[in-house]
C-alpha cells in the first residue's frame, strides 16, 4: 500500500526491478533492488522482512516479461503479493516460479473499511483464501490459488514440477 494507506496501481516491472540491474543473475543479490524505481519505496528492502506481504493496486507488475521483478521478491523472502489483478506475463511468471501471486478483488473495499491497513500482521490460506487479519482480529477472504498454481507453489515452482512428474 500507499503511504496514506491506499493502493498503488500500476507498479510495472521496470518500478519493480529497474532495467539497470538486468545483468544481476543471482538471487540472493536481486531483492536488495526491490521497488527501487518506484518513488517513495527506494528503502523498501531495509524495511521489509522474511514473510511480510506486499498489498497492491490492481495491474502489479504490467510491462515487460522481467522474470527479476518475480526473483527480487523471492530473494526478499516475500509471502506473497495480494492484488486486484496482475500484469498478464508477471502474474505466469510468478506462478511458474512457485512465487504466490494472490487476487482480491475488493481489496480496495477492505482497505477503505479499515480491515486492512498497512502494517498490519495478516495470514492468508492459500487453499481456501480464507484470510486473518492479526492486529484487528478480522477475517477477509481472497480468491484462493487454483489448483495448478498451487501445485507449482507447493514444489517451487515449474522446473521443479516438470522434474517430479517425470519422475512418477
């Protein structure tokens, strides 16, 4: 979320990991670029920790096929990005990668009432999108992972999926 509690929309991949670091090929190195062109969130990766989830506005991650905009949040240890929608390409890419990309629709309603605000402590079932809000003691539901992209997320991911399918 915003810095006054509202969503921001249409981060895109570029906001997310800016093209200059394109030639950062490992992981652990990638996070601490995380949001680093997107004004106001330069700090983000000092600020954020193992776990924490990212709220955003409706089409995160538009823009180019950047597969480091996914990986800078996997290096982070990111729980997950709860949003209205995605960027087609980021929303595959995340999935493939086993990254869990979660959609709220009314994300925005749940923030204009109070349910979420930012720093809350939140858990979210990824099976049922059954979610908690910790700090308020409040539930919400979110649209759950279907039932590929949950597979993928259970095993890290497509390569890995492809290599225990073969395998059974």
């Amino acid at each position: 979320m915003g810095k006054k509690g509202r969503l921001i929309e249409d981060i895109d991949t570029d906001q997310i990991f800016h093209n200059a670091f394109l030639h950062i090929t490992e992981l652990r190195q990638m996070g601490q670029y995380a949001l680093g062109n997107l004004e106001g969130w330069k700090d983000f990766p000092g600020k954020t920790g193992p776990g924490d989830i990212i709220i955003a506005g409706r089409n995160f991650g538009a823009g180019s096929s950047r597969q480091q905009a996914v990986d800078c949040f996997k290096s982070l240890q990111t729980g997950m990005i709860i949003a209205p929608s995605f960027g087609a390409i980021y929303f595959r890419n995340a999935v493939n990668s086993g990254f869990p990309v979660m959609k709220c629709s009314k994300l925005a309603d749940l923030i204009a009432g109070g349910l979420l605000k930012s720093g809350d402590k939140i858990r979210v079932n990824i099976r049922t999108g059954e979610g908690q809000n910790q700090t308020r003691k409040e539930a919400f539901f979110i649209e759950p992972m279907n039932e590929v992209q949950y597979n993928l997320w259970e095993v890290g991911g497509l390569f890995s999926y492809a290599k225990k399918t073969k395998k059974d």
